[in-house]
C-alpha cells in the first residue's frame, strides 16, 4: 500500500498557522500582563491600603487571639476504655454544638468558649499489650495470621485494649487544670457502675495482699525451723542431706514469687485510685499549625485576592453588558 505523498506548501502552510497561534498565544500573554500592570498602578492606593488594613488585622488575630494544644496521658481501669470514649466524644460534639451550658454545668469546665475541640487515641504500646499477657501475644498471632501485623495493632478491637490513651484538647488563648483539665478528668470519672466496679476490684487485691502476707509468713516460719534443724544437727556432728527432690527449692520459688506479687499489687493500687488515671498532663503548647499565628500574612494576600476578583467580574459584567445590548 503506498503513501499518498504530501504537498510542500501544505507543510509550510500547516507551520505558517501553528507559528502565528503561538506567537498569538504569547501576545495574549504579554497583553495580560501589561493588563495587569496597569491595572496595579490604577489602583495602588486601594491596593497599599489593603495590605496595610489586612496586615493591622491580621497582627492583632495573632496578638490576641494564640491556639494551644493541651495533653493528657491517661490509663483507663476497670473496663472503662469504652466509656471514657464516648464521654469525649460526646464533649467534642457540644464543643461543635457550641453547648456551652452543658460543657459548664456538667463537665464542669470553666471557660467553655475556649475549647476548640478534644479527641482521644490510644499510645499504640504492643509490648505493654503482651507483657504479662500470654492470653494478648496468642490473640495478636491469631489475629495476624489473617492480615498485617501493623493493621492488626492499629485496629480499634486491639488498640483500645492498650493500657495508655492520649487526650488531647486545644483552647484559645491560656489555660489551667483547675479550669479544664480537672473538670475533663472529674467528668470522665463521674461514673457510679464503675465506681462500684472500683470498689470491688480494689477490695479483692488487699484480700489477695493479706493472704499472700500469711502464706509468706507461714513459708518462713517453715524456712527458720528448717534452719534450726540444720544448725542443731551441724552442732551434733551429724550429717544431714539435702535432697534435691524434695519441696525446699519449690517452697523458696513460692515465696519469691509471692514478694514479687504483692510488690506488683503494691504498684497496681496506686492506679487504681480512679477509674480513669492521668499519667501526665501537658498544657499551654502554642499551635502554629495552618494558619495559626498567620493571619498578618494571610490576611493582606485574602484582601488583596478578593479586591481583584470584584474587579474582575466587574469588568467582565460590563463587557457582557455591552454585547447585551448590542
């Protein structure tokens, strides 16, 4: 099949055109910029008097009105996490309510305005998850068997069950625990089953405490009569064996064991004071995230955008007038 053979004045004619569009292109092109120009020295004043007003406003939203982030590290007791949960939800939603009655007769808080919103996460802690826990390190091999081990730890079924949740909150301006961290805290342990809960839990863990001490105190009783034995024999020149089968060495581990549980329960009824315990409380961290703390920047750029747009669509308005009426 043979190619139908092209004109050479078709080609030059098909690159005359192609040339003129582009050089048309770039004439729109400087003829909007120059547009542009005159269109900035026309209107200079109203422009410098923007950026100064924008720049003026702009200074003082920065001044007086400052975002910072607040935190609290805290460690849900008693099967709480659920709970603790959806009381913070429940808070973010009046903050975007603008409830303030009920953020300040209920939870308590001080100055309501100030809050800018609150969430609460968990301190993604795999290790602390399993630590102790032969029943959580088989449920994460079981669960990763199906699915990424990373998906499996972010997943909201296991990261609730961590032992630490991060509460974070931002306010306008200053603030202090007496006016919103006590208050959060008050509210998200104003909860009278788990007080019951509490109660119960803290109670069965000094029984626990109190029967370990006897049986402690039993093994050494045991250990100082051995010891006398031992001794009076040594003293009558007899020989004693030791077995090695026999429960001395059990008896030893059991003791062990038992001064190291009750150090444990020592350590766990000091969280256990409250359903919800803070770990530790971050406050006032100034936020210049986005645009906060950016206003005189933004503003005079804003201003200045939508003077430009007006105009823009003020001329454009006339033209069209124009050929209305036409």
């Amino acid at each position: 099949m043979s190619a139908t053979p092209q004109n050479p004045d078709d080609q030059e004619l098909d690159l005359s055109q192609i040339s003129r569009k582009v050089g048309d292109f770039f004439e729109g092109i400087s003829n909007r910029f120059f547009k542009g120009i005159l269109f900035f020295k026309r209107n200079i004043v109203w422009i410098g008097t923007l950026f100064v007003i924008g720049a003026g406003l702009g200074f003082y939203l920065d001044k007086n009105t400052k975002i910072y982030d607040n935190q609290i590290i805290v460690s849900p007791n008693f099967g709480s996490t659920d709970d603790m949960y959806a009381k913070i939800e429940l808070i973010n939603a009046k903050i975007g309510e603008s409830d303030t009655i009920f953020l300040k007769n209920v939870v308590g808080i001080k100055e309501p305005k100030k809050l800018r919103g609150i969430e609460v996460s968990p301190i993604t802690d795999v290790y602390k998850f399993v630590e102790n826990k032969a029943q959580n390190f088989e449920l994460i091999k079981l669960m990763a068997e199906d699915g990424d081990i990373e998906k499996v730890i972010e997943e909201s079924i296991t990261s609730k069950n961590y032992p630490f949740h991060l509460i974070e909150f931002s306010t306008v301006n200053l603030t202090s625990n007496e006016a919103t961290v006590k208050p959060i805290l008050d509210y998200l342990n104003s909860s009278d089953y788990y007080k019951k809960i509490q109660n119960e839990f803290v109670n069965n863990v000094k029984v626990k405490m109190v029967e370990n001490d006897s049986v402690i105190g039993q093994i050494n009783g045991f250990l100082n009569t051995f010891n006398s034995t031992v001794n009076g024999s040594q003293k009558s020149d007899k020989l004693v064996y030791y077995n090695e089968n026999s429960q001395l060495d059990a008896v030893i581990k059991t003791k062990d064991n038992l001064v190291n549980e009750q150090g444990s329960h020592r350590l766990e009824l000091v969280s256990l004071d409250k359903i919800v315990k803070d770990k530790s409380v971050t406050l006032n961290v100034k936020n210049n995230k986005k645009m906060n703390g950016k206003m005189k920047i933004i503003l005079p750029f804003l201003f200045l955008f939508l003077f430009v747009s007006v105009n823009y669509f003020k001329s454009y308005y006339q033209k069209q007038l124009a050929k209305f009426n036409a």
